[in-house]
C-alpha cells in the first residue's frame, strides 16, 4: 500500500484559519438568533456620557491631542526597547556567565538613545 499523506504546515494553518471564520461566523448568527431586537426612539440616540448631544459633531479639534497621543507612542515604544536591555544589564548571573554582556548592553542602550 501506498504511504498515508499528512497535512503539511501550511495545510494546518489553513484548518485553524477556516475553523475559526466558521466559528466567528457561527456565534454571530447564534447572537443574531436569541438577540432582542425591539429598538426605540431613545436607543437610538447618541448616547454622550450621559448628556443630550448638542450642536453638530464635525467640531475643530486642536492638534496638541494629536501631538500628544504620539509623543505617547514614541515613550512606549522606547519602553519596549529598554525593557530587555534592563533585563541583561541588571541581571547578576547573565553578568557572571560573561562580563561582556554587561558592557554589550550598555553600549547597545547608548546606540539606541543617540539614534
């Protein structure tokens, strides 16, 4: 007999993909199904923190929040960065093991910043 042809790596991602659209598509119609559906008038406003929506939405917003929120990202993505260099510079036994990962980290953190 011939040998039995097993799913290659690919062919497994592309179950897991296909079963999980199924599954997604399965708990929306499931939710579509036993969901009230009976909206009123009220339901149906914008709903503001309580408050009566007044005036129109498209209001000129001020750029600094923009400024703002990036400034943001670029701290967390540095944290992202420092995390690890932290994690080999203050670690006692990476620093036993080889005293040049101390002076790597170092110089890698220095090449970080000035970049």
């Amino acid at each position: 007999m011939g040998e039995v042809a097993q799913i290659s790596e690919f062919g497994k991602i592309l179950i897991f993909l296909i079963v999980g659209i199924i599954a997604v598509g399965a708990l929306f119609f499931v939710n579509r199904l036993i969901a009230p559906h009976n909206p009123t008038a009220e339901k149906l406003t914008t709903y503001e923190c309580g408050e009566e929506p007044t005036g129109n939405a498209w209001l000129p917003f001020n750029s600094r929040f923009y400024v703002i929120a990036l400034v943001f990202l670029l701290f967390d993505v540095e944290m992202v960065f420092i995390f690890p260099w932290a994690t080999v510079f203050g670690s006692h036994e990476i620093a036993a093991a080889d005293a040049r990962w101390g002076w790597f980290s170092l110089a890698e953190m220095f090449i970080f910043w000035g970049y």
